[in-house]
C-alpha cells in the first residue's frame, strides 16, 4: 500500500486535510474551537463564526471543545450534543442523537446509529430557523461522552 504523503502547514502555519478541514489539537473551551473556526478554508469559517454564535445564542451554558479535528458543543454533565466537520464543498453538522430530533435532519442511515447531520453549501448557506430548533432539541436530551 502506498504512504499516504506527508501534510505540510499552509501560510497561516496549519495542516489542512485534502477537504480543507485545519488540524487543530485536541483541547477544551472557545479558545481551541475560535482556532478551528478562524482556518477554516473561506465562505467556511464565516459560516462557522455563524453557527458558533447560533449554538451559544441558543445554548448560553453550553461547553465547547476540539476532537478529531472537529468543533464538539455539550452541556455541563449531558455529554456533547452537535459537532461540525469541513468538507471541500460542504459543512457537515453532526447532531450526535439526531435520531430523535423532529423533524430528523437528512443525513443519515440505520448504520448510522443515533447520528443525523445535514451538510451545508454555500448556497443556499445556513437556514438558522430550523437549525436553532434542532440546537434547541439537540441540547436537552442525553448528549456523547467522550
């Protein structure tokens, strides 16, 4: 099997996957997801400044958190409850148990387990009605515990 090359850092000092997804380090708190946010690739981190400030709008307790190069949001003692992955063309928004969120975001399959998500372009951007609702319902049940 051929070695995957080695990644190396753009201008700004950070790995970025072929999707453009930064590597950030693990760690706990905004200061380790505004990291992630900022090198995020374009129209990307201004959707994630976005949806940052929509999760804490709507969830003003909510803990944040980096792992596995990805944004975790979580409520103190549930667990984490939605998470966010940059793809090349799309944002993917991971509800973790989104099997139970009404109406169930697309994304998804039996195999899936409790997760749903929906991906999000450009355009048509982010619809922040239906998403809030999601955060809402997202945020009161049982969340990940990681």
């Amino acid at each position: 099997m051929a070695k995957k090359p080695d990644l190396k850092p753009g201008p700004d000092g950070i790995v970025r996957l072929s999707g453009g997804n930064p590597q950030i380090p693990k760690g706990d708190g905004d200061g380790p997801v505004q990291t992630y946010i900022a090198a995020m690739p374009g129209w990307q981190s201004d959707l994630g400044r976005r949806l940052d400030a929509l999760i804490v709008e709507t969830v003003p307790d909510v803990e944040k958190a980096v792992r596995w190069n990805s944004p975790f949001y979580g409520r103190p003692g549930q667990g984490w409850f939605v998470s966010y992955h940059v793809f090349a063309r799309y944002l993917k928004v991971t509800f973790l148990n989104g099997i139970h969120l009404d109406p169930m975001p697309p994304g998804g399959t039996p195999k899936s387990g409790e997760s749903r998500w929906i991906d999000i372009y450009q355009e048509p951007g982010l619809e922040p009605g239906q998403m809030t609702d999601w955060i809402r319902q997202a945020s009161a049940l049982p969340g990940w515990t990681l």
